[in-house]
C-alpha cells in the first residue's frame, strides 16, 4: 500500500474531508471516498450532525458502496468474482 499522503495522515475533517478526495460512491448515509494522491479509502458518514471519517480498504469501498456508483476516470470499480 502507498504511504499516506500528510492529508490522509492528518485524517479528513468536516463535509469535504480534504481537497484530494474524489467521491467514489453515494449513499443515503454513508458516502466513499477516494484520496487521488495515496489512493487511501475512506468512508464519511453522517452522526448527530457531526460528520464522521473512517478509513476503509478497498474491499469494504465495494460492500459499503449501497448507493450511485461514481466511475472514477480511467480505474473501473471491478466487482471481485463470488467464490474465487
Ligand atoms: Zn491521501
């Protein structure tokens, strides 16, 4: 895995997380997202009004990813085979 740019490392904070994150996948709760420089994933969910950043891996991006699937540019969300 790459090494966390200073911003992942310094963790996202309020609505935007920080300004290389692309969003990845909309939820009604929860959204993902996609840091362009250390390719780190997060998930940014809503809690008493207090917006909430954890860090996900790639496999947790996919299950959570419940809502509108956002096509990153040229990086296709492959879905894993069931059972390989
Ligand atoms: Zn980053």
């Amino acid at each position: 895995m790459n090494p966390s740019c200073p911003a992942c490392l310094a963790g996202p904070t309020s609505i935007e997380g920080h300004a290389d994150l692309t969003v990845r996948t909309v939820g009604s709760t929860l959204l993902t997202f996609q840091c362009r420089r250390c390719q780190r994933n997060w998930a940014r969910s809503m809690q008493g009004g207090i917006f909430t950043w954890k860090p996900i891996d790639a496999q947790s991006a996919r299950t959570l990813a419940m809502g509108t699937a956002v096509p990153p540019r040229s990086d296709p969300f492959d879905e894993p085979s069931p059972g390989s």
